[in-house]
C-alpha cells in the first residue's frame, strides 16, 4: 500500500469528517470509500451505485455459500 497526501478545501474535510464519525471510519476509510464509490459509478454510469453495490454483495453471499435457490412461482 502507498502513502497520498490529498489536499481538500476545509470545508470539504470537515464534511468528509463528520460523515466518518457517523460511519465509524476513520478519515482515511471515508476517503477510501468515497473514492471505490466513485471508481464504481464510473464503470457503471446507467445503473444506481446503490444497485450495482447490491449486486456485488449478493454474489459475494453467494460465492460464500450463502446464497439459495430461488423457485419461481412457488410461494411458501
């Protein structure tokens, strides 16, 4: 892993810190994810980030062995 120093307008750090106090993060978890967040609505521009996060929970689950078979048309 390599070391970046960012500069940031005060007021966005400030923002940025208040949200990872929230999250639980630390300043540098925050940046990370907003910066994977970004990374994932370029590569996938028509779709919701929230979908697209979904998505790739659901097939982590499922390569986890979480994931079950679902039997359309049949309600239980």
């Amino acid at each position: 892993m390599s070391v970046l120093t960012l500069r940031l307008p005060s007021e966005v750090e400030k923002k940025i810190r208040i949200k990872a106090d929230i999250e639980h993060r630390s300043l540098s978890e925050q940046i990370k994810k907003y910066v994977m967040d970004g990374m994932l609505s370029e590569q996938f521009p028509d779709l919701p980030l929230s979908f697209v996060k979904e998505t790739i929970q659901a097939k982590k689950e499922i390569e986890s062995g979480l994931g079950k078979n679902y039997e359309f048309g049949i309600i239980r």
